[in-house]
C-alpha cells in the first residue's frame, strides 16, 4: 500500500521540487521509502508502506529497457499466479513484488492487462516510446485516484492534497456540488467540492497521449457490475441451500487471498455479521495468533464493543480496544477531514481513524468487512422501501387529491401521538409516491430538494442527479438489484473513500475481502429472496457463515457503528460548534441563510427536532472550507473544543 502522485507537462520543463512537494504531503500513505522519476515531460513519485517483497519493491519501477515505468498503489493478489504465462512469453523478473506483475502484463496485453488483475489498485504507468500515460482504478474504487487536466498539465494523486501542491492548482469551491454535498455528504460522480479536481471513476482507465500536436485525453470503463439478467460466467447453483454454499466456498476463498503479506495483519472487528465472519474465516486459516481491533465510546447503548470482545473470545483471537470520548472525538475533526480532503461524510469516519491508529501499533495490514451490505441488501432502508413499494402500489388506486389531503391531516392530526405521525411519515401515507421522495428524502438525504429551497440562499441545483443516473440504469431489473446497483456506484465508493483515508492517515493497509469482483459478481446473481428473506436481511451469507459464530451474532440488529452525536450536540459544551456553524466569515454564510440555520440549531437543542445529520453535514463543510479554502488549519490544529490539543490515541 502506498501513495502516488505525479504529472506531465506539455509545455514548460517541470520542476523536480514540485514532485517532492506532492509526495511528501501524502509521507503518511508511505512511511517506509520514497522514490522519483523525473524525465521531462513525465514526473512520478511514490511513498512507499512495504507489504510484500520489503527489498524488492521500490517504485517508480521500471521494465527490462526501462521504456515503462510505473507508480502504483494496491495488492493484485493473483500476481504469483500470472507470472509463470508472462515469464514464458519472455518476460524477465528482477523482483517477487506485483507490481512487477502489472508492468509485464501491460507490456504483453495492453490495457485488456486490467482484466487478469483481482486485488486493489490504482496506478500511473508511463510508455516513453508512445508518449503515452495510461492510469487505472480497480473495479470497485477500493483504492482513490485524482486527476487535474487543463489540456497542458496533467496531474494525478492518491489524496487532493497532493495535487494542491502543485503551483498550477489551486484550491477553489465548485459551488454545483453542494447540493449534492448536503445531501448525501459526498459528491457521487466524479467531481469533487474543487474546481477542475476529478476522480477517475471505479472500473474505469484513462489515456494521456502527448504524441501529437493536440494532448489527448480519454477515459474508457472496462468492468462493471453484471445484471442479474445476463448470462452468468458460472453455473448457477441448483438451489437455495447450493447458493448458501457457494457464498461460504466463495467468501472462503477470497479471504484466503488477502492473508498474502510479508508483515503482521489483523482485523477491524465490530461484532456484526461481516466483520466477525471474516475473523472467524482467517482464524481458521491462520496457523499463528490473529489480533483483533475494535473502537467503541463511554456512552455504552452506543458501543459495539461488548458484541466485539464475545466473538473474539469465541473465535480466539487477540482483543484490542480503544474508547473515544466526546471532546476526542471533536477534536480530531480537522484533522481527519484534512486527511479526507473533502467532508466527512458520517461520524463512522472518526471511529475508524482511532481504531486504524490502535492497529498501526502492531499490525500494518487489517482485512474489515466492507461491502456486504451493499451486495446482499444489509441496510434497514432496503427492506423498508420494499415495502413501502407494495403498499404503494395498493395506495395509488385512490384519486391523486384524496391521497394529498389524507398526507395533510396526518401531518397535522392531534388525534395521533407525535411518534405515530413520525412512523407514517416514512410510509406511502405520509409521502409522495415518487423514488425521490419514497426512498431518497425518506431514508437517505439529509437535506432533501425541499429543505434546501428554503435553506440555500441561492436556487438549488439537482442534488440527486448522478444517484438517479445509476438507479434508472436498468429499468428491467429487480427492484432491489436497482437499489443495490446505485449504491455501489456512489454510496459505497465513498464509504471506501473513507476506509482508505482513514485507514492510511495511519500508515495501515485495509483489505476489504467481500469486494474481490468475482464474489461481487456472484453475489449479482444471487436470488433477490436469499438476499432480502422475510424481515432477514442478508440472509444468504448469515445462513453460509452461521456455524462459525454464536447464532445471537450472527442474527442480532445491525449497528453500524453508531455514534452518541445527537446527545453530544444538545449539550451545552457543544456552544462552540455552534458558533462555529454560524461564524460570519465562513463558507456557510455566503450560502446559507442564516436565520435558517439559527432556527433549526435552536430547534435541536430544545428536542423538539433531530437534526443529527444536517448539522453534522453543516459543521463538516463550514470545516472543509476553513481549513481548505481559507487556510484555517494551523487554527484548528488545537481542535474544537477546550481540551487538549492531541486528541488520545491518534498519531500526531
């Protein structure tokens, strides 16, 4: 694992100093070595955290006349198994590292190389005899890749605060993305919250050539999830109980692959389902001692770790714990979301940055369970709108005004308690019948379309347009496969934003086993009845992992990893978050109103409303600007609240 950053000018001769500015702001990625290429017009730099083959590694690499040479960060975990067919087409290896692998491969099958690879990746590789720069993401996004192009430079990172280091970019708002921004606390495409700043998105490659008189750049996917109405590349199981099998043969499998490592691993448990099968699986499969790792807070409804400690003492492994505290927790904030470049889009973030810091002691690579949920339909919001789906389908038959006055006098009914008007507000009843209202503003949006009409102080862009752009992909598939499409495309790009930053800010590798592509695309096929089962969510892969774990474990209410927020911002140490929020000279104030937010603030303190996660995605972008925009880092470095600067358990 490490991190890239680089450039290509076409014009003037690049500045060797500037490549050493862009890697050394990324040093945490890298801690073990440094490595450059400065060939005018190509500049490539590495920070290099040593996995696998620790002499032998060391990047930019180059192949046999040291025409390509590449920068790279990831694991291809299949790379022993394609060297013996590149050694025979004439390949001569000088290393045991898979990035080795990646160069031969490109040498001998071009851009179709990406299709022999299963891991994690994404890479920069230079052809000096075609004048080329050919970059690539793996499938799911596990591993983040940034891009500048303003048609004579070119730059790319692993974090954006590489590319900022660069004097030709600056760091400037793009105000079309916050509304999105407020939404869901993340940009879904590829933009990002700064001007002409891109991701190159998951399964997809992109090609500099400066060859001729005009740069050209283009982008090409070369994967994509399948539609569980195409063929499938294997024999679809017979039954039910051959689907449950599968998913354990498979699951098996693809744990087994992410035990490659020439250092100490461990695992991010949380007590649920995922995390604990996975401990289980590499228990199982390890003949020495597996190390363990869970975050939790003082405040105990709010803490898994209970749930945690159970099934390490059931598995056997060796327990470590870290508990956050409020003022911790607040504190760490800028500094986490200048590791995230972008705001933080759920407090999840923040306890993952404190259990990464308790495994970078003795571990430098930990498998989590990422990822299950958005391939077997793990999320309440799954269930719920399924069905909501079928009332609905009952509740449309009456007359279009009869449903708008009966959603009025619920609204307002003192005949109902407030909790049962709460409840059917969630429902057909209480809503329109269309997907942004049935399922985005009801289970997914912060501020939907409407709140932000009457906050922004400006008219508001579409805030839903690149979620529905995934989601009316494939009008022909199940509804839940739908549901599960459009989150792999944008909610779970993020979430693997956040494990990857998070993880990184303290020089550790994560591996997410559930996301190897061929058990994503296994799991594509699966029948929508063993992914949603009645009120069992996930019920094909609990009902493939159920012998390795107490059965109250497996089948216990999901969590996922909650956080005390809504009772640490009704607090009255909070006063200074709040003040924060409506600071007159922050971003905030340029495009909120403000009585607006003095209103809503006011009406959480007092209980009468949960704004939980609008402020929390309120106070992430007044802190993203400050310490982006405005330069505010050095000021917050002492935190948000008055406690000690160092926030206990991360590193400095």
């Amino acid at each position: 694992m490490c991190g890239i950053a680089g450039f290509v000018s076409t014009q003037a001769t690049g500045d060797a100093s500037v490549l050493a500015r862009m890697t050394a702001v990324i040093a945490h990625r890298g801690p073990d070595g440094a490595g450059h290429l400065e060939r005018h017009p190509v500049y490539l730099g590495h920070r290099r955290l040593s996995i696998v083959d620790l002499e032998g590694g060391s990047q930019p690499m180059f192949n046999e006349d040291r025409k390509l040479a590449i920068v790279y960060n990831g694991e291809i975990f299949n790379h022993a198994d394609l060297r013996p067919a590149l050694e025979r087409a004439g390949h001569r290896y000088s290393s045991h590292c898979d990035t080795e692998t990646i160069l031969h491969a490109y040498e001998e099958y071009g851009p179709g190389c990406l299709h022999a690879f299963r891991g994690m990746f994404a890479f920069a590789l230079w052809d000096q005899n075609t004048q080329t720069l050919f970059c690539a993401r793996d499938r799911l996004g596990i591993k983040p890749f940034y891009y500048f192009w303003d048609g004579t430079l070119f730059a790319f990172a692993s974090e954006i605060k590489a590319l900022l280091a660069h004097p030709a970019i600056s760091a400037r708002l793009d105000e079309d993305q916050i509304p999105e921004c407020l939404a869901f606390g993340y940009t879904s495409g590829d933009a990002t919250l700064f001007q002409a700043i891109r991701k190159l998105m998951p399964g997809h490659h992109l090609t500099l050539s400066i060859a001729g008189a005009v740069p050209r750049l283009k982008i090409e996917r070369y994967w994509d999830v399948p539609s569980p109405g195409e063929t499938p590349p294997f024999d679809i199981p017979g039954s039910d109980q051959d689907w449950i099998r599968e998913t354990r043969r498979r699951l098996e499998e693809t744990v087994r692959m992410r035990l490659m490592s020439d250092v100490p691993l461990g695992m991010f448990l949380s007590g649920g389902v995922d995390s604990s099968a996975i401990a289980a699986l590499i228990r199982r499969q390890s003949s020495g001692p597996v190390k363990t790792f869970a975050v939790g807070y003082r405040e105990q409804r709010f803490s898994e770790l209970s749930y945690a400690a159970r099934v390490a003492s059931a598995i056997g492994t060796e327990h470590h714990e870290i508990v956050v505290g409020r003022d911790e927790f607040f504190n760490s904030l800028p500094r986490l979301i200048w590791h995230e470049d972008e705001p933080i889009a759920w407090p999840s973030s923040v306890s993952l940055a404190f259990v990464s810091s308790l495994a970078s002691r003795q571990v430098k690579v930990v498998l989590t369970g990422e990822g299950s949920d958005e391939l077997f339909g793990g999320y309440e919001r799954y269930r719920l709108h399924l069905l909501n789906q079928r009332v609905a389908k009952l509740y449309c038959l009456l007359p279009s005004r009869l449903r708008a006055a009966l959603r009025a006098r619920l609204a307002s009914s003192s005949l109902l308690s407030g909790d049962l008007r709460r409840r059917l507000s969630h429902t057909p009843l209480g809503r329109d019948l269309t997907h942004e209202s049935l399922f985005l503003d009801n289970f997914y949006a912060a501020f939907g379309a409407g709140d932000q009409h009457s906050l922004l102080n400006s008219p508001a862009g579409s805030c839903y347009a690149n979620y529905l752009r995934f989601f009316t992909a494939r009008p022909h598939d199940p509804l839940l496969s739908r549901l599960l499409y459009a989150d792999q495309k944008t909610y779970l790009v993020e979430l693997l934003m956040k494990q990857d930053q998070m993880s990184m800010s303290a020089s550790i590798e994560s591996r997410v086993p559930f996301l190897d592509h061929t058990f994503v695309e296994f799991a594509a096929y699966v029948p929508q009845h063993l992914k949603i089962h009645g009120s069992e969510q996930k019920y094909v892969l609990k009902r493939a992992v159920e012998d390795l774990l107490p059965h109250d474990i497996v089948y216990r209410r999901k969590m996922g990893f909650p956080t005390p927020l809504r009772q640490w911002l009704r607090e009255p140490e909070a006063a200074p978050l709040h003040e924060r929020l409506t600071s007159h000279d922050g971003l905030l104030a340029s495009c909120i109103e403000m009585p607006a937010l003095q209103a809503l603030l006011t009406r959480h303190r007092a209980g009468t409303e949960d704004a939980t996660d609008r402020i929390w995605r309120l106070l992430n972008l007044q802190l993203w600007a400050d310490i982006f925009l405005a330069g505010k880092r050095d000021s917050l470095s002492e935190g948000l609240l008055p406690s000690p600067a160092q926030p206990a358990g991360l590193p400095a």
